[in-house]
C-alpha cells in the first residue's frame, strides 16, 4: 500500500531529479498568486505544485479545494515565494547568494507548503554560510531570532560556534570579545555563542581540547597549554593564572617539571604539578 504522502515526496523527487520529464511551458497555467506583501502576481500550474507538495495537494485537489485563479499568499515575500515556485518545477536554485534573513525567508515558505526537500537545502547553505568576526554574532542572533525554523536555526548556531572556536586561541582573544560586546544588544548572543563552543565536535577520536591535565605524561613537548594555578607555595601568584604556555621541555620525576619557551614577566618559568596546580589543552592535535 502507497500512501498518498509517500507519492507526494516520490513524485517529488522524480520531477526535481528529471525537470526534463515534464516540461509545463506549453501548456497554460491554471492559477496566480497574489503576494499581499507587494501585490506581485506569481502564475503555476497546480498539478506540479501538487505533486512536490501535500499543502498544495490538499489545496487543489482535496475535498475543499481551492477554486479560484487568484489565490492570496500572506507572509512572505515574492522573491523567497518564487524561489519555493522554482524549487517545485525541478528548477536550478541558487541559495547561497542570498544573506541569512533571506534564506529564513525561503524557509519560512518551506515550512509553510511542507517541502522538507527545500528546508534541507537551507539547512546545507547555512551550515557552511561564510562568516566573518564582524558578522559572527549577528548571524548567530538571526539563528536565535528564527528558532522556530529548528534545523537551519541550529545549523546556523553550530556554524556561528564553529567558526568562533576558530578565532578565539588565547585568553586574551576570550577577553577582548566579551569585552567587545559586553554593554551591547547583543551581549547575550555572545555569551549564549561561547558557551556553544564546548558543543563543536573536532572530528578526532580522542580528542584533548579543553581537557585538564593532572598527570606530567599526559602532556608532551609542543603542546600549547594553559596554567590553572592552585599555589601551595607564596611564590605563585594569581598573574599566572590563564597564561598561555608551549611546552618546550618536560622532566619526569617526583615534581613533575615542564618549561615554557617564552618568558613570563620577565622570566622563564618552571611549572611543578605537585605543587602549583594543573594545566588544560588549549589546542587539539588534529
């Protein structure tokens, strides 16, 4: 047995993979849509929107169907309207020249006619929407402002988190970002954004970002540390505290001694796990 959503999605998919199979320009269309947000005039043929969506399906061919040539189409516009109009036809559809209001726009219509074929083409586009440290978090803040669209909204985020991870090494770097968006509007996105980050997979099977190390053979020469100072001795201070730190020589043995290749205020410093606390992977090796 075929249900009638299972022919819907099947036809589909057929008519996108193969536009060539049907090709409805000869043939007259039977119905317009009307955008009430510019009063553009939008014409189709309802057997093709039918067959690549079961709202439209119900619309035109169900037991209430739709039965007048203009049909009112409310909140949206006509660009993202057309592009769902296209998406159905089997055309080409280029999404990734349109920002990320315009792409919630798309997914607002797909949403709205149930294609989850052209939601999951917004979904792809956002995942990998270029970003850059000034649009960053005004992207993120976009991905919140749309949560009800629940896919590309967390496509968005994981991919604003992503990319953040990426540029923030130090703690300098985590300073002069909060410091950057603190008394904003947006300084809660920031905050929401950075603690996201501990959520970005590495792709390693092991992998050691943000671990704390306890044990001297956990850590080998090169890696790029941060000090968690937890002074037993007056000599350690709290100015070591998150200070970045490549580990340039290790001695094994009752204190656990690493050196670190730059000095710190002036010195060179060495570091004892017995004493002086433990340390965390600031980077992952893969």
């Amino acid at each position: 047995f075929t249900s009638t959503r299972d022919l819907v999605i099947s036809k589909e998919m057929d008519l996108r993979m193969s536009p060539e199979v049907l090709d409805p320009s000869t043939i007259p269309t039977d119905v317009k849509f009307v955008i009430a947000h510019c009063g553009s005039v939008v014409e189709a043929h309802k057997f093709v929107l039918a067959m690549g969506s079961p709202v439209f399906m119900k619309q035109f061919y169900g037991l209430l169907k739709e039965t007048d040539e203009m049909v009112p189409v409310k909140e949206t516009n006509k660009e993202s309207f057309a592009v769902m109009i296209d998406f159905l036809y089997g055309k080409e559809i280029d999404l990734k020249t349109k920002n990320v209001e315009e792409l919630f726009d798309v997914a607002n219509v797909a949403e709205k006619y149930h294609i989850n074929s052209l939601m999951d083409a917004v979904k792809k586009v956002v995942e990998d929407y270029p970003l850059k440290e000034d649009n960053v978090v005004v992207c993120a803040s976009l991905a919140l402002q749309y949560d009800q669209f629940e896919a590309p909204s967390r496509a968005l985020l994981m991919n604003c988190a992503k990319f953040l991870k990426s540029i923030l090494k130090t703690v300098k770097d985590f300073e002069a970002f909060a410091e950057k968006y603190s008394e904003t509007g947006l300084s809660d996105v920031a905050f929401k954004l950075q603690g996201m980050m501990s959520k970005v997979p590495h792709g390693c099977k092991d992998c050691r970002f943000g671990k704390v190390i306890t044990n001297i053979d956990d850590i080998s020469k090169g890696d790029k540390v941060m000090f968690n100072p937890e002074s037993k001795e007056p000599d350690v201070n709290d100015n070591l505290r998150g200070k970045e730190i490549t580990v340039a020589f290790i001695q094994h043995g009752p204190r656990g001694v690493i050196d670190a290749t730059e000095a710190i205020d002036g010195y060179r410093n060495d570091f004892y796990f017995e004493y002086e606390g433990s340390f965390t992977f600031l980077f992952c090796k893969c």
